[in-house]
C-alpha cells in the first residue's frame, strides 16, 4: 500500500492509525502485527503506583507522552521540551515475560541497534486512538482476553525477527522483508488453524495475569 498522495514519501503514524481505523472498520476479520510494545514491565507500573490496568496505563501514558500531537518527536520530550516523561519513565534493564522469552531488548533500552523504544514511546499513543474510535469492534490481544471471537479484527504486537529469515528476502529491503515475513506469517498460521496455538502461549498460572498487564509478543510460546 503506497501513502496517501501528498509531500511525505512514507507513511506517518497518524495515517497508518487513521487508515487503519477505515479498514477495521469494515465487516472483514482482520488481524494487524505491530512492531513495538503495547504495554510496559510490571515493574513500571510497581514504580509509579498505576493501576495494573491496560486501557488505564495508555491514558496514563498518553498524558505525560503525548507522541501522537503534530509535528511531535519522541526526543523532543526525552529533552524535556514538551510533556512530562521524566515523570514516566524506565530502567533499561526491566524487561516484559515476552522480551525475557523472545531475547528482546527492553522498552526503555534506547539509542541502541534493534530496540523498540522509540517506535513503543511514538506508538502506543496510536494504539489509544484505534480503541478509542472502534472500541469493541476491535480485540486487542491479550488485554482483551487471550482468544480472539470469532468474526472480530484484532491487534497484536509481534516481533518480525522471529520470521524474517524463514522468508526468501529476495530484492526486499531488511524493513520491507521485516514486514513481507510477518504478514505471512500471519496469513500462514491463519489459513492452516495454528493460529489458535500462539494465541496461549505456555505460561505458568501467576504469569498469565501478568502478561495481560505487559503484553505479549505473537508467536512468542
């Protein structure tokens, strides 16, 4: 899908989330991976007394990282020029159940080849503005619940290196086969019913809770 016509070359985050907000809503399944963190360690919320709440930690989040204003920049509130996200922030060495399992890198592990703490801190913001204007037309896995229903679209965080050298790269750039391999991934497990198998990752009883306050990582067991 190319972006809509303008003076941008790429997509910006407020037309993938306005875009996808158009598509979801339409009466057609669909699931969408995301390729940052949808929620923070435990430890996060433990430091800064929040609730262990999902939709309450991105309203929390959203008011001292407004991310999603125009013309905004992550730095631009790391450097303390607007917000307040020394009032939110984190150790890089806390890590979710999912990134100890999947070998990831923490969310608040910045300016480092491979993180996802920027792409987290610009997004999650969106991910507030998609429930926001579809609210339960949408399941967003696992805060909603560790099945999908049926006939419902749903959002998911992943995390392409897990499949990225399944797939032929072919003349794809790394960023473009990230988002080849996990699209079919995606459309793979579907069509062949394994889907069903990722969505109950292998957790201990207590972790399950846990991982519905953090998040977890599709395809991580």
């Amino acid at each position: 899908m190319k972006p809509p016509p303008g003076p941008r070359k790429y997509w910006s985050r407020r037309c993938i989330a306005q875009w996808l907000v158009s598509r979801l809503s339409e009466d057609v399944p669909t699931i969408v991976g995301i390729d940052h963190s949808f929620s923070f360690p435990l430890r996060y919320f433990e430091v800064h007394h929040l609730e262990p709440y999902w939709p309450s930690f991105l309203d929390d989040f959203h008011h001292h990282w407004p991310t999603d204003a125009t013309d905004m920049y992550v730095d631009f509130i790391r450097d303390g020029l607007y917000g307040n996200g020394d009032a939110r922030g984190g150790n890089s060495r806390w890590r979710r159940l999912a990134e100890e399992r999947a070998g990831a890198k923490s969310v608040f592990h910045f300016d480092v080849p491979g993180s996802a703490a920027k792409s987290t801190h610009a997004g999650l913001p969106w991910l507030r503005f998609i429930r926001q204007h579809l609210g339960a037309r949408v399941h967003f896995w696992p805060f909603d619940g560790w099945e999908i229903p049926h006939g419902k679209s749903a959002l998911v965080e992943i995390y392409p290196s897990l499949w990225s050298k399944s797939y032929p790269r072919e003349e794809r750039t790394r960023d473009q086969q990230d988002a080849y391999a996990a699209a079919s991934w995606l459309q793979d497990v579907d069509r062949d019913g394994t889907i069903a198998g990722y969505l109950k990752p292998h957790l201990l009883p207590g972790e399950y809770g846990i991982a519905q306050v953090e998040g977890w990582i599709l395809g991580v067991k």
